[in-house]
C-alpha cells in the first residue's frame, strides 16, 4: 500500500507539501509565483483529494457510498451551501445595498434551518437516490413525474452553477490580471477535474477540504481588516459602531442616504416594506426546494447522522454568516476613503490600480470636475471580499488566502451543482429510460462524459453572464433566481409530498408546471428584458420576491388538482406505504 492509499497521511502530506513550497518562493522574494503557485496549488490539492477518496461503483458515485460522518458531513453541507454566492458576493450586496441586502443573510440562514431541520431527514428517510426519482416515487412510479423534476432541477442548478463560475473568473481574473471571462473558463475545467474523478465520493471529500480552507481564509481576512479599522472593542462583532458612524458621517457629507436607511436602494429589481419581506421569504423557501442541498442528505448513513451533520452544518455556516455584515461595512468605509479624491489620484491607489486591469472597476468622471464622486466609482460587487485586502493595505499574503477560500467557496458549490445535474441526465434520464440494464462501468463512464459536457456549457454561459451589462449581476443575485426556480416548482412538492397524503401525481406535475410557468417569464423579462414589475401593496415586486408569488400558485394549484382528481383516494397503497416510511422514528 502506498502512502497516497491512506487519505489521513495523504491530505496532510499534501498540504505541508504545498505550504512549503508557497514558502520558499515568498522567501526568495518572488511573490508573484508565490501568488500563482498558492492559488492554483489549492486547486491541485482538490484534485489529488478527489484522486485519493474516488471510487469506481455507482454507489459511490451517485451518494458516496452513503458512508460520510456527521462533521465531514456537516463541513461539506455547509461548503456546498454557502457557495461563492456566500462568500464572494453577500458582503459586497450588504455592502452596495445596505439595509436593503439583509434578505440574503435572512433568507438563507433560516432557509437552511427549515430544510436541515424538517426536511432534510424525511428526504434521507425515503430511500431514493436523487430528488427526481423522490417525486416519481411519491407520484407512484409515474414516467412523467420524473422527467419534469430532471427539466425543473436543470433550470435550477444550471443558474445556480453559472453564478458560482461568474464568481471563480472574478477571483481567477484578479490574481491572473486576465479577463474575468477567461477565468470563468478556467474554473469549469478545474470542476471537472474534482467531479469527474470519483463522483459524488470525491466531491464530498473535496467540499470538506474546501469548507475548511474557506472558512480559515474568510476569518483571516476580517480579522486584520478589523484590527487595523481599530474595532476590536473588545471584538468586531461588537466594536464596529463606531466605524459605521463615521461612514454615515461621510455619506451624508457626500449627499447620499445613510448606509442603514431602510428601502432605500430597493432589493433584487424591487421595493418597500412588501418587497423586502417577500424578498427574504422567497429565499427560505427556494432553500427547502434546492436539489443540490437535499441531494446531501442522500449521503449519511443514517437519520442519526443526519441530524448530527445539520446541527455541525449550522454552526460552520453560523461563523461566515455572522460575519458578512461587518465585512461589508469595512468595504463601505474604505469606499469613502477614495470620494473626492482628484480622479489621477484616485486611479494610482494601490487596491483601484490594481483591480482596473480586470474590467470590475471603472472611473468615469461624469461632471467633468476632475474629483471623484461617490456615483463615478463603478465597480463589480463580488470584489469586496476578495478586495478587502488591497483595499486595506494588508500583506500581500492576506490577499492571495482570501482569494484561495473565496476560490474553494466557488468550487464547491459548483461541484455539487455539476453532480446533481450529472446524476438527472445518467441515472434519470439515461438509466430510467434509455438504457436500464446498463453496466455499472459503462453508467459511471457515460456520467463523466455528461458532467463534461454539461461543464463547458455552464462555462460558455458564465462567460457571457460576465460579458454581458444586461446579465452581468452580482452573483447573489442570480443565486437568489435560483431560489425563486425552486421555490417556485420543487418545494411545495417537498412539502406537501412528506405531510400531505392527499397528494396526488397529477395534483403534484400541474403545480409545479404552473408554478415554474410564473416564476421563469417575470424572472427573465424583469431582470433581462427591461419588463415594469408588478405592484402590490404599493410596492413593486422584484425578480427574488417573486419567488413567494410562484409558490403559492404551485401551492394552490397542487392542492385544488389533487382535491378534484380524487384526493389521497387516487393513491395507490405504495405511495401510502412510501409517504408513511418517511416519517417512521429510527
């Protein structure tokens, strides 16, 4: 047996191989190759972790063997879930939005409580391999059942997935100095190289490295950002009060509305109270819905584990998330610290200088006074993390951590959202109705070639998400459409389909067809097509907010087509058994 045979010797290995190379180079003063070799060695250690942990069987490919621990479960549920979206773009959201933007910490944070908490445990409890064959299951076996959760389930990843390579080529981008496209590119050819290597095996193992790596690089960041803003009093959580009424100050002085001023800036293409409210509790209930977060409940061993690894999953996410709000604060005041500077003066500041090559900064002096105004500085908002240590003035060192976690926050999303999208078109399409009694080798070999395909169309899609001034969002944002696809077609049928025997196949396909039928047209013509938004209560309903709108008519229409078809009597005793097995203590 080799060394690389035993993961617990192996992965250390691996990393002090890594540490001390980045080392050696940074001591003979080449910080440039120390940069490169830190960032693109995180990758190689990804990889050859997928290498050491991959497996051959279907098993492992398709839910890892379903042998994962709790913790490890916990790290890779909370790695998968937090996503660039989390790491990259929420605190730059907060950041441009202000009070606006606390829908995304709202929302997500208890969206994943009610998911882990009441749903995540019945979804393990069910037996099925992957949500598709859960709705065919509860609609008795029924063909077109499954078909329509595989076409739902790819509208939902497929965005998802081009928000995290957006947020990869803006972090590729930054280190490279080459277009962020071009870094987009790059980062759906290293999720190929993690997935394609062992499935869903590799991929948990990775996303375990990677919350770890994540969580390290987020916090050393915040941390020395704080300490030189001088808000360790006595920790920045508490002490960044001060530093906010400052920012105010210069808001005000600058004629802008306060940074905490509520419904100011208006969230996701929409505005007021209404918006607002909607606007969290679309993203809570996108949450219970995404196919890549239940699909991690597929991967334990049992409910027992489940449950642990909801309560470790919690608590990993807890310290990045308590964090992004004073994160996003330290961006803002070090925004102010650039207005009214002359405009060349402004261009050779060291963090502007150094982001302008990338094309997610421009100054544009539009008054023609020569001075830099607060509105002249345009930025892309996923550089506020992977910014803040330039814009600090921190080592260089700080800089390159910070992009090696916010890279391994994008990656891991990626990896799961690849795999679930992978595991719809092998095991249920291919397998369910082309070719069911293909072999084992043949299945996993035909899945690597479906994730690679599916890959390089998410990467060309990534790049014009970047490319394109219409489409180029920050990537919260076109996560937060994600949200609105689930929660719009997956998670009444999650829901009704665990607590209600009621309901039928046909009550379940037409809710989520109408469902997704309301939620994709006003998505895309309010966000792309320049569409007016819907005013109700006086408040104009965005693109996020809508989600609650898609899901109630999913829910409703589920409900009257299941109670005129014939209610829980047009259910055979196998979906009774099935929906009955699902709540049976273990």
């Amino acid at each position: 047996m080799g060394i690389f045979d035993e993961p617990k010797i192996a992965i250390p290995g691996i990393f002090l191989i890594y540490f001390v190379v980045v080392g050696a180079l940074a001591a003979a003063g080449n910080i440039g190759a120390a940069s490169a070799v830190a960032v693109f060695g995180s990758v190689l250690i990804y990889v050859t972790v997928a290498l050491i942990m991959r497996s051959a069987t279907t098993e492992a490919f398709y839910v890892a063997g379903r042998d994962v621990g709790a913790i490890p479960i916990g790290s890779s549920i909370a790695s998968n879930w937090m996503s660039g979206a989390s790491f990259v773009s929420m605190a730059g959201a907060i950041a441009i939005l202000g009070y606006d933007g606390l829908p995304y910490i709202i929302g997500w944070t208890l969206g994943y409580v009610i998911a882990a908490v009441l749903i995540g445990p019945f979804v393990r409890r069910s037996g099925t391999y992957t949500v598709p064959e859960f709705i065919e299951t509860r609609a008795g076996g029924w063909p077109v059942a499954r078909l329509i959760a595989v076409l739902m389930l790819f509208i939902v990843s497929f965005t998802y997935l081009v928000a995290q390579l957006v947020a990869t080529g803006v972090i590729i981008g930054r280190f490279l100095g080459i277009s962020a496209i071009i870094g987009a590119m790059l980062g759906s050819l290293f999720v190929i190289l993690f997935a394609g290597t062992g499935g869903w095996r590799s991929v948990v193992w990775v996303q375990v490295t990677q919350y770890w790596v994540l969580i390290v690089a987020y916090w050393i960041g915040f941390l020395l950002a704080a300490a030189k803003a001088g808000i360790f009093k006595p920790w920045p959580h508490i002490g960044y009060g001060a530093l906010l009424s400052q920012l105010e100050t210069r808001e005000v002085a600058f004629g802008l509305k306060p940074f905490t001023e509520p419904f100011k800036v208006g969230f996701a293409g929409g505005t007021g109270l209404v918006n607002w409210i909607l606007g969290a509790l679309a993203l809570m209930l996108g949450t219970v819905g995404l196919p890549h977060v239940l699909s991690q409940f597929y991967l334990v061993k049992d409910v027992r584990t489940a449950r642990y690894g909801v309560g470790w999953g919690l608590t990993f996410i807890a310290l990045l998330y308590l964090t992004a709000p004073v994160y996003a604060i330290l961006a803002r005041y070090a925004f102010s610290n650039v207005w009214g500077m002359p405009i060349d003066q402004a261009q050779t500041v060291g963090w502007i200088e150094k982001w302008m090559p990338t094309g997610l900064i421009h100054i544009v002096d539009k008054n023609a006074n020569g001075l830099l105004d607060p509105a002249e500085l345009a930025f892309h908002k996923d550089i506020v993390v992977i910014g803040m240590p330039d814009m600090w003035g921190l080592a260089w060192w700080v800089a390159v951590v910070v992009a090696v976690g916010g890279l391994a926050a994008a990656l891991s999303t990626a990896n799961g959202l690849l795999m679930v999208m992978t595991v719809g078109a092998t095991r249920d399409i291919y397998k369910r109705f082309i070719n069911p009694n293909v072999s084992e080798e043949r299945e996993v070999w035909i899945g690597r070639g479906m994730l690679l395909l599916l890959a390089l169309i998410s990467a060309g899609a990534g790049a014009r998400a970047i490319q394109d001034p219409t489409f180029s969002k920050y990537v919260a944002l076109l996560v937060g459409w994600a949200f609105v696809f689930a929660a719009s077609s997956f998670t009444p049928a999650v829901i009704l389909g665990i607590f209600w025997k009621g309901l039928n196949r046909t009550g379940m396909i037409a809710g989520m067809f109408i469902g997704m039928a309301v939620a994709l047209p006003y998505v895309l013509g309010l966000g792309l097509l320049g569409w007016q938004p819907v005013v109700i209560a006086g408040a104009k309903i965005g693109t996020i907010a809508w989600g609650v709108v898609g899901f109630l008519v999913n829910l409703v229409v589920s409900v009257v087509v299941s109670l005129a078809t014939g209610g829980e009597k047009a259910n055979t005793p196998e979906i009774i058994e099935f929906v009955d097995r699902m709540k049976i203590p273990e």
